[in-house]
C-alpha cells in the first residue's frame, strides 16, 4: 500500500487484556494494524480508551498479552511512537518557538530527521502568527495545535493521539486531518481515541461493547 520511510512497520496486540484499579476494561483483544493504516477507539467514558493508548505506548503494563511494532529494533513500540495525551505538554512561559525547538531536540531520531523548522510546523497547523508568543497566552485550541505541531518535527512511525481534537475549531480539525492523511501516505500508523470524527479512513474498535472487536471503516469516523 505505502511505498514511503514508515512502510516497513506493523502495530501488533496480541491476547491484551488491560486492568486499572482491580478492574478488568479490556480482555483478550488482538489487533495488528500494518503501514498506513489508521485505527479509531471509540467508547464511553471510562471504558478505557486512554488506558488502552497508554498500554499500547509502553506506559502502562498489560494484564495480559503483548504489543509489538514490527520492523522496530527488538520490536519495540515506545521509541518509536509519538504518544500525545490530554496535556499539551508545553511549558506555558516560553513562546510556542521554543517549546518546540525543544521537543524537536528531544524526539528527533536519526533516522527520520526532517528539515521542517518550528515556524514551518506552526505555519502547518494554522499558527505562524503565534511563534514569539507564550504558549500560556494562547487559547485552548491554540495551545493544542502547538502540542500537535511536535509530531511533524520528529517523524515517527507511529501516532497514538488521545482526543487529539480536542478544542479545536472546524478549520483546525480540517487541517489537523490532512495531516493524519499525510502521515499515513507515508505508510505511518494512527491509533486514535476520539469521541468525535477524525476526518480518516479508519477501522473501528468500540469498547465496552458486548464483544469488542476490530470493524471495517465506518463511514461517521470519516
């Protein structure tokens, strides 16, 4: 399907099983996403969608099962993955230009090193006005986008964004889409908790249903 840098790669979750507190939210899920494709986690609140994202980052133990990213080094998923959860993860006294010349410091891998600038990020996302601005001075949507922008500054294969729409307007889900379509072009891997539509072609995976299981796209997550 995808003939870019990230077409060697595949997400693989095989028997998980996830637990919070004594309580089992997910058991027995296998799924295997290969290069370019895109995958939508939808459910209640506390169904662990989040809980999930973060197994699938290495962040949190599973009960059970494992998860692997295929043509990784000793298949490992968390040096490899862009993990962006519900903070933005911008220091609110330094301007959106230098939150993100430190995260492209920070993430950059050899590999994939991109002559993308900060201001060219900004300026992809709908905020090249904003670059000498404190983030703490920007709006809520504002400051999502700059959180965002850091995914364009240090490729990765794979993209595990949790509500990544969150606060933005119409115009910026627009361009934030696009630039999911870019990602996975390039034979990247999205695995998205949302609540709303992504703007993709994505397959779906609904939890707490009486037997969550990977679907087909569905046309209202597109």
């Amino acid at each position: 399907m995808a003939t870019a840098r990230f077409a060697s790669f595949r997400l693989i979750a095989e028997d998980l099983s996830l637990e919070r507190g004594g309580r089992k939210l997910l058991a027995h899920v296998d799924l295997a996403l290969e290069s370019g494709q895109a995958l939508a986690i939808t459910g209640a609140n506390g169904a662990g969608k989040s809980t999930m994202l973060r197994a699938l980052a290495g962040l949190l133990p599973p009960a059970q099962g494992r998860v692997r990213l295929v043509g990784a080094p000793d298949e490992d998923v968390a040096s490899h993955a862009h993990y962006v959860g519900h903070l933005d993860a911008s220091k609110p006294t330094l301007t959106a230009r230098e939150n993100l010349v430190f995260w492209q410091a920070m993430l950059s891998l050899r590999e994939w090193r991109t002559a993308l600038t900060p201001q060219d990020a900004l300026a992809r996302l709908g905020l090249p006005h904003v670059a000498d601005l404190p983030v703490g001075y920007l709006s809520a949507g504002q400051k999502r986008r700059v959180g965002l922008a850091r995914l364009l500054l240090a490729p990765r294969p794979l993209w595990l964004l949790d509500e990544p729409t969150t606060a933005l307007d119409r115009a910026a889900q627009a361009i934030f889409a696009g630039c999911m379509r870019d990602h996975l072009a390039e034979g990247g891997i999205i695995v998205a908790a949302t609540h709303a539509p992504l703007g993709i072609d994505a397959q779906h995976l609904e939890l707490g249903a009486p037997q969550a299981a990977l679907a087909a796209p569905q046309a209202a997550l597109t």
